[in-house]
C-alpha cells in the first residue's frame, strides 16, 4: 500500500487561524504603516506613537470583502460570455466590550472629550450629536500566532458605518457592549489598484 496522501493538505500554524485578534486605530495623518512594528512595539506590544488600541472585543473582529459585478453575453450563446466587477467594499466589524467613554466616541462618532473637576470629582465629559461628516482613521487588526509570529490587516483609510448601538444597563444578562463598524474608503493616491483599501503582512 502506497503511503503517498491522496489528499493534499498543508497544515501550519500560518494557514490554520483560530483565535481574538487586536484593533487599533490611528489618526489619517499618522503614516501608514511600512512594518507591523510602526503599529505595536514588537518587544513589549505597547502601541506605537500615533496608534490607539479598542481594547477587548466580544464576538471575534469580521473583516468583510464583498463586491458587485456586471455580466456580458450575447444572442448567440445560451449563458454569460464574461463578468466584470462594478463595486468592492471591504468593511471591518465588532462589539466593544470595555464601556468607556473614549470607547464610545469612536463607536458614536463622539465630540471632544474634556476632562475637568466638578463636584470635586475628576470628570470626563463627550457630547453625542448629529456630526456632518464622520472621522477618518487608519485601523489595523493584529493576530498573533502561537509560535509569536504576527499577521497584521493595515487599513489605509476607513469610516464609521451606520450601525445601531446601545447601552444597557440591566441587573441580569449580557456585559455592556458596543457594536461598532468601519468602512474601509479606497485610497486612489495609491497607484496599486490591489491595495487601495489594505495591505496584509504576515510574519514568517
């Protein structure tokens, strides 16, 4: 009997993925990253200048490739003679699970946060309201591997998606979380047209 597999699998620690990952995110004019430690310090995992972690999450980090297309045919051929995609959307999906206020301001699209003594008490104060345009940001997803490789996701410039969210407060039931979406908005500076929207890195 032969010991050759017939079926052909390449199971590694690099194509076999299970497990949370890290989102953090950036102001647009920080740089994009060139390296995944122009995110996070690669010794300590302390952000690097200009990043802002999201801190813990509930129910994993979705990144989402979709797109539309057009078909073609003809008279003379019972069935389509070629497609061509007309949209990509690419977005980036989760529930904030640590409730604080710099947590909803990204996930609402918050004002300035201002902290003062009032009462005596150090307080943080955010106004929630109906903003014209929403904030841009670099984002970034983090994975690391058991073997302390890292795959990062670099998202050069996305934005708030229209996504209900709430808080509650209840004396039984689920932790408070915040669901949050974003955007990814094609960047046409970049000449690539494969990496307008992100660029992944992955750690060998």
């Amino acid at each position: 009997m032969s010991s050759v597999d017939f079926h052909r699998t390449y199971i590694t620690d690099e194509s076999f993925i299970r497990g949370a990952a890290r989102l953090l995110w950036a102001s647009v004019s920080t740089a994009f990253p060139a390296t995944i430690g122009a995110v996070i310090n690669l010794s300590t995992y302390d952000p690097m200048s200009g990043w802002n972690d999201l801190g813990a999450t509930k129910t994993g980090i979705q990144i989402t490739v979709n797109n539309a297309e057009e078909t073609f045919d003809v008279d003379q051929i019972l069935g389509d003679i070629m497609t061509q995609p007309t949209n990509w959307e690419v977005t980036v999906g989760t529930n904030l699970a640590e409730s604080t206020v710099e947590r909803m301001q990204v996930a609402w699209e918050g004002g300035t946060i201002a902290t003062a003594t009032e009462d005596g008490v150090s307080t943080k104060t955010m106004g929630v309201g109906q903003p014209q345009f929403y904030t841009p940001r670099r984002l970034a997803v983090l994975f690391k591997r058991n073997n302390g490789k890292v795959r990062g996701y670099f998202f050069r410039k996305v934005q708030h998606m229209p996504q209900e969210s709430n808080v509650s407060y209840n004396k039984t039931g689920e932790q408070q979380q915040i669901p949050v979406r974003f955007k990814a908005i094609a960047d046409t500076s970049i000449a690539d047209v494969y990496s307008r929207f992100f660029v992944i890195k992955d750690q060998q």
